[in-house]
C-alpha cells in the first residue's frame, strides 16, 4: 500500500527521491529599482476616466501637475491631501518632486489618478516601499467606473417619473 505523505516538505521529498524532508529554499528574485537616464521612475495612475502621467526623482518635495504647482491646479485642501498620502505612507515625506500629466475626468478623478501614479512611481524608485504602499492599498486600480446609460431610462437606473393621469 502507499505510504501516507502528511506534510507538504514530505511530498515534495518523495517527488525528488529523497526520503528526508526537503527544506523550503524558495524565495522570490528581489526587485530591481527602475529608473531612466536622467534619474527619474515613471509611471501611469488611472482612476474613473482621469489618465496621469507621473515621473518622480529625488528633490526638496515639489509637485506639478500639467507644469501648475499643486496648490493652484487642486485647489481643494481634500485633494491635495490625498496627493500627499503616499508620501506619508512609505515615509518619505518631502524627499521627491513629481511631475504630472493628466487627462480626462474631473478634479477628484485626476487626484486618485495621480495619487495612483505616485504609488506606482515610488514602488519602482525604491522596491522596499512596496509593503507599506500595497498595505495601504495604493497600488491597486480603482476601477469603479459611471455606469452606462441604459435605453428606456433617464439615467443608468433612473425611470422616467410615472404619470396616472
């Protein structure tokens, strides 16, 4: 009769021929930082119908986006926090300028847009900062996009108002 395996160590023993259990030496190829001539990581964040562009190198903390500083181009305080929030995650509060690109949707789409471009950015810069920016959840796409409007409705799911009379 087959002898019974208990442990994964011990199946994998028996597949190789060994009777002693095999020690687990697997371990994934660290990452490599991602940088271009100049210095700089790329990247590109979506979010709803906003597409940003976003390149970050080391620096005093600047950030630009279609070549406005922050504060004019979001000038809501809410948007420009979540701009921030990366950077306050991975800890490296003031240590990189970006530049952006945006396109499409609206302010608050353009913000998660780059937020999402900035994490992405930052994990290539330094692979270390990955734990805590995936942890937030940074580094995933938000794709709740509008719903289509559908024929025979006012809007995605809105009826047209009913009349008795």
């Amino acid at each position: 009769m087959a002898e019974t395996l208990s442990s994964l160590d011990e199946l994998r023993g028996a597949v190789d021929g060994s009777d002693a259990p095999a020690a687990a030496t697997y371990s994934a190829a660290p990452r490599e930082p991602v940088r271009d001539a100049l210095g700089r990581s790329y990247a590109t964040g979506k979010r709803k119908d906003a597409v940003a562009r976003v390149w970050i190198k080391p620096g005093s903390g600047v950030v630009t986006v279609n070549g406005k500083p922050i504060d004019a181009y979001f000038a809501r305080p809410v948007l420009q926090m979540i701009l921030r929030q990366p950077f306050q995650v991975a800890g490296v509060v003031g240590e990189f300028d970006v530049m952006a690109t945006v396109k499409g949707g609206g302010l608050s789409g353009q913000a998660g847009a780059v937020k999402h471009g900035i994490s992405k950015a930052l994990q290539l810069y330094e692979p270390t900062l990955r734990g805590p920016l995936k942890a937030a959840g940074f580094l995933t796409r938000d794709s709740r996009v509008v719903e289509r409007k559908k024929y025979g409705k006012r809007k995605a799911r809105r009826s047209f108002q009913f009349s008795k009379r």
